[in-house]
C-alpha cells in the first residue's frame, strides 16, 4: 500500500469522526412554505442574496446578486436545548439538499472565520476557538477531547450568526 492511500484513508476516517448538523429540512421548508420564523412566527424575508453568505441548510455559499435566499428569525438551540437564543440565518429560498452529516467539515466554508463553541448539556459554554486558518479538524478533536463535551456549535466570526452544530460520531 502506497502512502499516499494510507493519508487518503487517514483522511477518510478524519471526515467521518463527527456530525455535521445543518437545519432540519422540515424546518427550510417550513420557512419556505409559511415565510415565517418556526416557533417565533416572525415574518421571514426573501432577497436575492447581497453576500455570499451560507445557506445553513445545504451550507453552501450563496451567491451574491444570484441566488434568492430568505432571512429567518432561527433558535440556534433548537432541538438541543430548552433555552433559546434566536438569530438571523439565511437558507436558500427554493430547494437544495441538506448537508450530509457524514461528509467532514463544509468546504465551502473553509476559508472564512468560524468560531467554535463547546457545550456542556444544559447550555454550559464550556471553551470556544477561533479558527482563522481553516484548520478546523485539530480544533474540533482538541475540543471534543475533553469528556464534558457535548457538541460544538459553529458560528461566523465576523457576522456572529449561528452556521451549523457538530457532534461526536459515538
Ligand atoms: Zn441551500
């Protein structure tokens, strides 16, 4: 075996070790549907996208003066958690598939700031990274080293906009 099959492998175990969660599809089409927040009822707004912003449901990024996208009022905590914390997020405004769980972390949003929150169960913030250089995957396993860990919400640095949560594959 060559080595370079070897770092494929290595690499294909790496993108496999954790969860990569985007929205609920129920909950895009739901925006989609209704053109309102699930659970807030605020009115949802449809634009084509002035940034290239990514969709939490397929994290993809969209495409500025292209793609039409809708703004939403979303619990970053949904489903996690009893405590909410709502915050804008945009999804793309026709259908796109959800981001498979399994593929690593997104690409596509690689190359833009993220901060990286780890929780304890209970919303317990227990240590967050900011992660400049792309290199997610060290950051993700030094946080996921620690036992009280329970999952890792994703954020924009820069916009402070919730992106996507991650769990550990158990
Ligand atoms: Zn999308």
């Amino acid at each position: 075996m060559t080595s370079v099959t070897l770092t494929q492998m290595r690499g294909i175990k790496h993108m496999t070790a954790m969860r990569v969660l985007a929205i609920p599809t129920e909950v895009a089409n739901l925006v989609r549907e209704t053109m309102k927040a699930p659970i807030y009822g605020f009115p949802a707004h449809s634009e084509i996208a002035a940034e290239a912003a990514p969709c939490r449901h397929c994290l993809r990024t969209l495409e500025p003066s292209k793609d039409r996208a809708i703004l939403f009022t979303y619990d970053r905590f949904a489903g996690v958690e009893n405590l909410p914390q709502p915050g804008p997020v945009y999804i793309h405004a026709t259908d796109c598939p959800r981001y498979a769980a399994d593929s690593g972390f997104p690409e596509e949003l690689r190359g833009s700031p993220r901060t990286l929150e780890a929780y304890a169960r209970g919303r317990r913030l227990l240590a967050q990274e900011y992660v400049c250089d792309g290199k997610f995957e060290p950051a993700i396993e030094q946080l996921f080293a620690r036992p009280e860990v329970d999952y890792i919400q994703v954020n924009s640095t820069t916009a402070g906009c919730f992106t996507f949560r991650i769990e550990r594959v158990s």
